[in-house]
C-alpha cells in the first residue's frame, strides 16, 4: 500500500513545526495535531510506504497494530479531505 499521489504532492507542501502546527501555504489553511500525528505527517512527507510507516510508528508509539490501523486509514480520510 503506499501514500496515494495527490495525497503525497499535497503533503510536500506543507510546513510542519514542531509543537505540531501545520501550514499549507497553497491553501492559506493551518491546523493542529498531536505528536503522533506529527511524527505520522513527517513520515508520509518523506516515506511513500505505508508499511514502513506503520512500522516505525508501532516502534516509537505505545500503540497496538489495530489501533494503529484504524488510525492511519481516518487520519488519511481526513488529510484527503482537508487538502483538495
């Protein structure tokens, strides 16, 4: 499974910090997320793999494979919604 493309080009775009703001200069939209979140959109930014994402966020985070699962597959919806 990997990131799909205008999903990824959209996340190219946008400035991260490290409290966990994030800034799509494009759109002119910002928003929040948490440190999870954060780590997840730095991966996506750099990483296509969705595997290889799961995978360091199961090894950095204390979270279990299904939660993990059902979070990444929302946390997309929800990118995809917000980055038209």
């Amino acid at each position: 499974m990997k990131v799909n493309k205008e999903l990824d080009d959209s996340l190219k775009r946008l400035v991260l910090n490290d409290s966990g703001f994030v800034f799509d200069p494009m759109m002119g939209h910002s928003f929040t997320v948490n440190p999870s979140g954060l780590a997840l959109l730095k991966l996506m930014q750099k990483q296509k793999d969705i595997e290889l994402i799961k995978h360091q966020i199961l090894h950095d985070f204390d979270v279990s494979t299904e939660t993990l699962e059902r979070d990444v597959v929302e946390f997309n919806e929800q990118l995809k919604r917000y980055l038209k």
